[in-house]
C-alpha cells in the first residue's frame, strides 16, 4: 500500500475543494434589478441576469462558471402561491492533485421567493467518477433532502424553523438590508457540499474604489465574509453586484472575476485582475504538513503522547478526557496528552453477542441513524455488514472485523468526491474521507454507534490532516483507524473534530496556522 497517495491530501484537498465552491457560490449572487433583462426565446421567461465567471489559482485559469438568474411564468415546483424567481449555474473545475489530473462538474438549479428566502433546489455534482445528486426542499419544519446516486436513494430531514437561504443569495441578502459600515450581518443557509444548514457571518469594512481590468473605476463596499470557516473577501456596489472575490485556503489563495462568455469559457484566457500574480505552486501536501524537530519512530507503537499544539485554543480540539486531555493552556497553545487504549482490556470486558445489536440505554442513538451519505439502512449495506461480521464473538471484533475488510479490499486512491457510503461499496475505491464513511454506515448497520472523526496523524516525515472513526461500546468512545491500517489505534493522532462529513470543515481555519511541538512520547522527553 502507498501511504504517499493520502497523506493528508484528501481532507486538506477536500475542504480546499469546498473552499472553492464556496468563493464561487459568493460571487455568482447578483442583483435581481437590470435594466437589460431580456426574454428567453426558448421558454419565455424573463432573464433578469446572465454572469460568467473566471476561477483562478494565482495567474493560473482553474475553472469558470455560467449563472442565470430569471423570472418565470410557470408553476412553481413546489406549487406555492406567490412571486418567485429561478436561479442555474454550471461550474467547471480542472484542477491537478499529486500531478493527477482532476475534473469537477457541478450543477444547480432552484426557486426562491421574493424575498430571497429558498423554496428548493438541485445540486449535481460529477468528480472522480461519482454522479450524485441532491434535491432540497423548504418546509415548514426543516430541510427535506433527497440524495440519489446510481446505488441508492436516501431522503433526511434537517429540522429548521423560520426562513434560510441559498448561498448564491448571499450578498442580494446584505443588499438588500442595507451596506452600512461596520456592520455585521448573519443568515442560516444549506451548504450542498457538505449536506450541512450553517450561518454565514458578514461584516461591512468599508467603502472602496475599484479599478476594473477594463481601466473603469467601480465605487463597491468591501465585506468580510465568514462561511463554515472559510474566510473570503469580497468586493460589490449597492445593488449586491459582485466585481471580485479572493479566499486563501491551506496557504493557497483563489481569485474568482467577473468575465464575458468567450473569456470566461476560454482556459487559455487570463483576466489582467491576476496577470501579475505569481504562478501558484500548488502542493497541498507541502502546504498542511505540519514539520516537527525530530521524527517519531513506529508511530504505530505509540501508547502515550504529550504535545504542545500552538495557533490553537480549547475550543479548537475535542477534549474527551479519555483518548485525548488537556493539562495546560495559553493565549494560543494547549498542552495536550493523548492516551491509546487498553484494546486487551477492552476486548476482555466486553460480553459475547451476535450481529445485530441491541440499543442500550447509554448509547447515543444520533450516531446510530442514517444520513445523507452515511446510508446505514441501505440493504447492500446491511448486507455486507453481515457478511463481513457474521463469526464476530464480540462488539469490538466486529469493528475490527469492518476495518481489516476496508483496509484490504478498497483500493488506496484520492479522490475528489462527497463521500457517499453506497458509492464506495460499489467503486471500491478511495481515501480515508471515503473509508471513514463507509465504515461509519457498516457499524451502524449492525447497531454500532459510530462517528467520523478529523484530525492530525504522524506519518512518515511529519503531521498530516486525516480522518479516521471511533465506536461506542463499554461505556466509552473507542478510536480505531481503517485508512492506515492502526486499527488498535495509536496515540500518534491528534483529535480535532468529530461527528459527520460537515465536521471536517470545522478546522478549516486551523490548516496552515497549527504548529505542533512534541514534549514526550511513552513517558520519554523529545
């Protein structure tokens, strides 16, 4: 197995992906007023506003984008009364990771009212040889989400009461409630990417002019936008028309510019906004690494670990006193000390059953349900969890038994995906974002509260971003790591977040700042 192809890569380049979604569902909000709406020929409606967009990595053309914005006059698909308007984009995205080639097709259609509060939409997203795609409704109690893929069709509710939004409203919102400087805005909206309801925080900084790439100077606010953590900078006029956005992620910073269909579409093209950049080097692994001053040997051997993590604060890490404690604390580090399990003692205590189990009284039955993309009720799913368990004397053999099953059977690649558990017990393929997800609905399927869980692990030369998963069983949160083979896992890792996909991108904001210090390891001083 060749560690190199996902060491780190796939959750720094995973939320690097999101990250440049998001810059691209900012600047594709636009006014619902223009003067130059026109009739489309094909359907009648009226187009209120048609944008393209130009991504860029430095002065390099990554991808571009096409937004329509339109007011029809036919039924609404959820059949409301009312004024509403349609909404489309289509983003395209070539980007290279570990010099592999990789293509991203995204797709999104849907309504919203008049005032810009979301009635539905669709999402599609085409990656790596994943089709998937989503279906959001408003309601009056939440969310209701239909995932479909080739494998599968799963529905879920995110309870909500009151209006949210689409991301592609965002700056039409802050518009509309007035630009006034210094001040702070905060709407709920769905985040497609990570099937997640989140609010977006937006501040007003100041007034600016802006010289265009055409040489015309443009009076915009400047705003400070703040979604899932992933920090952007915009640029619009009163009207929420957006003249440029830039965002940096795990030390690579993105510019997204207004462009017209030839340029936008044409990859060869580069906006005079970023011609004088430098070309961006692009090396995600070199950009999370987190170097220490001396190697750990066999990490995989290692039981007890103090750490000095600096750029970090309590909130930024799980404390569970168990796996992971914090002794000591600063303005901007934390000593922690993390702590493998007694595994023996663990199996030892644990009484002989059969699959599938019971609930307990002391389970959390929120790890034990189905999700979006943890598809635990899916019978292919129930199926192989079964197979792959069925001589299992024990709840922790049967975890076991799940991550020796991923660890030999799916093939070790990174992808650029939303992980889907029924896509990759059909592709078989993937990193530790699609093994966690897998593993997570299998132990679910046989009655195994299970999380994901995101974080650092040494390897090899240093530090990187991973997921792994932990198991509810003896009155405690047990960690056991698929990806990489530790399944009794070590205390080489270092928790940061936990819970589904959306955790990951709680530490979006740590990638590029954490800087880790070891104080001992097995009781010996580094």
């Amino acid at each position: 197995m060749r560690l190199f192809k996902y060491r780190t890569t796939p959750i720094a380049f995973f939320i690097w992906v999101i990250f440049l979604w998001l810059l691209h569902i900012d600047v594709v909000s636009q006014s619902f007023l223009n003067k130059d709406a026109y009739i489309d020929i094909n359907d009648g409606a009226l187009i209120m506003r048609q944008d393209y967009l130009g991504f860029y990595l430095g002065n390099k053309k990554i991808g571009f984008s096409r937004y329509i914005l339109k007011e029809d006059h036919v039924e609404s698909e959820t059949r409301l009364p009312g004024k509403y308007y349609l909404f489309e984009s289509n983003s395209f995205l070539q980007i290279a990771a570990l010099g592999m080639p990789i293509t991203l097709k995204i797709h999104q259609t849907g309504e919203v009212n008049e005032d810009l509060s979301l009635r539905n939409f669709s999402f599609s997203f085409d990656g790596s040889g994943q089709k998937l795609s989503v279906f959001v409704e408003a309601k009056s109690d939440g969310l209701h989400i239909t995932t479909k893929s080739e494998q599968d069709t799963s529905e879920t509710v995110i309870p909500h009461s009151g209006d949210i939004y689409h991301t592609d409203m965002i700056h039409l919102l802050v518009a509309r409630d007035g630009l006034e400087i210094g001040k702070s805005y905060s709407y709920p909206v769905f985040e497609a990417m990570t099937m997640s309801l989140s609010n977006v925080q937006i501040k007003v900084l100041n007034k600016e002019k802006l010289t265009l790439p055409n040489g015309t100077v443009a009076d915009t606010y400047k705003l400070d936008i703040n979604l899932k953590g992933i920090q952007t900078t915009s640029w619009i006029n009163e009207d929420g028309d957006v003249y440029k956005e830039i965002s940096s992620v795990v030390g690579i910073t993105s510019t997204a510019v207004r462009e017209t269909k030839e340029e936008a579409e044409n990859m060869d093209f580069v906006s005079k906004e970023v011609l004088n950049q430098p070309a961006p080097e692009i090396d995600l692994i070199k950009a999370s690494k987190i170097v220490v001053d001396k190697p750990i040997n066999d990490p995989n051997k290692v039981k007890s670990m103090d750490i000095k993590l600096l750029g970090a604060t309590s909130g930024d890490v799980v404390i569970d006193n168990t796996f992971q404690s914090l002794l000591s604390q600063g303005d901007d580090y934390l000593v922690l000390r993390v702590q493998k399990l007694d595994y023996k003692s663990l199996a030892n205590s644990l009484p002989a059953e059969t699959v599938p189990y019971p609930v307990g009284d002391d389970q959390d039955r929120t790890y034990l349900k189905e999700e979006s993309l943890v598809q635990s009720k899916n019978p292919l799913i129930i199926e192989k969890a079964l197979e792959i368990t069925k001589d299992a004397p024990n709840r922790w053999q049967a975890a076991k038994a799940i991550a020796q099953w991923l660890y030999r059977n799916i093939d070790k690649e990174m992808r650029v995906t939303i992980p889907s558990a029924i896509e990759v017990l059909t592709s078989m393929k993937g990193d530790c974002n699609e093994h966690s997800t897998l593993f997570a609905a299998l132990s679910r399927a046989i009655g195994l509260p299970t999380k994901v869980c995101a974080g650092l692990v040494y390897q090899g030369d240093g530090f990187y971003y991973h997921a792994w998963n932990e198991v509810y069983m003896a009155g405690r949160w047990v960690p056991i790591d698929a990806t990489l083979n530790r399944i009794e896992m070590d205390a080489a890792h270092i928790k940061l977040a936990e819970g589904s996909l959306d955790a990951q991108t709680d530490i979006v904001n740590l990638i590029g700042k954490l800087n880790v210090k070891i104080i001992s390891v097995d009781g010996q001083k580094f």
